[in-house]
C-alpha cells in the first residue's frame, strides 16, 4: 500500500513473508534422527518511506517489524540406534525482532533504469519450550528451550530495459548472507533427561546467489505478456546437508499476464519449480546417510489485485 504525502515523499506498508520453510517425514523413517518435522515462518510489517531527491533518484528506508515461528521434531536413541525404542523430541519457539531495509531507485535515461536495496541481518533469540515423549505419546520431560535464529541479510540489485515501445527486459541478482547460520544451538531448562543441557549442530551454510530475467511485452493498452527466469542457488554444503532443508540449486520458469485500467490491475503468473538432483554424503552422527535427493519439483500459480483509489 502507498500513498504520496507530499510533493516529493511517498509513505508505504508492505505484509509479506521473508522466509518459509518446511519438511516433514514418517515419524519412524530411517531419518528421523535428523527430523521428523521442521518448519519456520515469518510475517513481516514494514513501513516505508520514498523520497524523489532529484527527478531521476529515488531513495527509500523502511522498518522491518517480523514475526518468527519455528518447530523441531526429531527422534533420539534410547540404546542402539534403530534397534531399542525412540524417544521424540518437540520444539516449539517464537520471537519478535525489529530490522531494517533500505532501496534507491536511479532513471538513468528515458529507456534503462537500475534499482538496489539492502535488508539487514536479524538475529531472531527464540524462546520456547520443549517436550519429550516416548513411543507411545507418554511425556518423559518437558521445559523451556532456547537458541539463536539468523534471518540473513539480502542484497539486492537489477535494471530494467526498455527496448522497444512495448517490450522491457528486467535483469536481477539477489545476494543472500547465509554464512551467518553457522551452527544450530538449542539449550535446555531443565537439561534433556537430566544430561544435556544444550545441542549444537553445525551448519556452516555460505552465501549465495539468485540470477533473475524477465521480460514483459504490453499487447494491447491494458494487457501484458510476461516470462521470466531464475536460478537460485542452494547456501547448504555437501559435507553438511541435513534433512531440515532438502534441497538443492534451483530453477524457476514463469510465465503470466496481467490487465489494467486506471483503477484496477490484475495480475495472473505459473511458475514451474525445478530442483537439481543432489547426492548426499552421510554423516551419522547427525543421523544423516548417504543417499541422493531426486525429483523435486512444485507447480505454483499466483493472483495479485491492485487498486489506485
């Protein structure tokens, strides 16, 4: 939503998620000592604010206010791994933390125009507790747990190209700082069964890259053509890869098209999802074999309705 509030100074609020995550197994498959069930949700509420510094330049600064939802599901030996009974663990956290994000958009000429912004790191301490159960649903322990969540911090960039009357080129890069999510550290009030006051898991995820084209061709005053493509790079290394994320490089391919009029825009975009096969290494100790990820794919259709009031 935007609103101009002076002559060169628009205000704003956007609502959108800044990262979704999910992965859920059979509670008793041959993984489950890495997880069983693991999710994160975010909500993001950022006010905004544009200022037209010169009729080329634009710049903007906003406030991130974002709320974070986690859950962990994993098994733990009793004895002899696969062999004597599980117990399962279920964690269960949320916070609220407080970022910003900062843009400027540049015309350079009436036919190329280029944009950037930054989103800032948010360290998201999440409190929650913790239950333990037995095969049968019967409760060992519980208590209240812990740990520290990296929201990274993205750069992004990209121009748009005007190159003929009724075709524009858009070329993006998106920089993601996954090399803060290191390890996993979860702690434990009252220690698990009255040994373990807190596990660690390293991640040692690195920063990645996002390659984005698209291309839109206005066939008539109100109706638009567009395609698009992207590669999407995975931060997760080989000797690491856990069961929390399976997932690997990723490719996108869009297609869409929208209608407008001076009050009302509706947007209609298919994207086919596309991710690389991946072959595994094991490292049990994480309760991680070796094997390979194969055949993923999703199917997304979306619906976007503006309004100029």
């Amino acid at each position: 939503m935007t609103h101009q509030l002076a002559d060169r100074v628009w205000g704003g609020m956007g609502l959108y998620t800044r990262a979704g995550l999910g992965s859920e197994f059979p509670f008793d498959w041959e993984g489950r000592y890495s997880n069983q069930k693991a999710t994160i949700t975010t909500l993001d509420l950022t006010p905004a604010l544009a200022w037209k510094a010169m009729d080329r330049l634009s710049l903007a600064a906003g406030v991130t206010m974002e709320y974070f939802d986690f859950e962990l599901r994993r098994a733990i030996p009793t004895g002899s791994p696969f062999v004597d009974p599980d117990m399962h663990l279920k964690l269960t956290g949320n916070n609220y933390e407080i970022g910003y994000v900062l843009g400027a958009y540049w015309k350079a000429t009436d036919w190329i125009s280029f944009g950037a912004s930054f989103e800032r790191l948010m360290e998201q301490g999440v409190k929650g507790d913790y239950e333990l159960t037995d095969g049968r649903g019967n409760k060992l322990g519980d208590g209240t747990a812990h740990g520290s969540f990296p929201i990274p911090g993205k750069v992004r960039g990209g121009t748009s190209i005007q190159a003929t009357e009724n075709w524009k080129v858009n070329l993006g890069v998106v920089y993601t700082m996954w090399s803060a999510y290191d390890e996993l550290t979860i702690h434990y009030d009252p220690a698990l069964l009255g040994v373990k006051s807190s596990t660690t898991t390293p991640k040692n995820w690195h920063d990645a890259w996002r390659m984005q084209l698209g291309t839109e061709y206005a066939l008539t005053d109100s109706w638009d053509l567009r395609a698009g493509y992207v590669y999407d790079k995975t931060p997760d290394p080989d000797y690491l890869i856990d069961y929390m994320v399976p997932a690997n490089n990723r490719h996108l391919f869009s297609l869409g098209f929208g209608w407008h009029n001076e009050k009302v825009k509706v947007d209609v975009g298919y994207t086919f999802l596309l991710i690389e096969d991946r072959h595994v290494k094991g490292h049990l100790a994480d309760g991680v074999w070796d094997g390979r990820f194969e055949d993923g794919e999703a199917h997304m259709v979306s619906l976007g309705i503006g309004y100029k009031f």
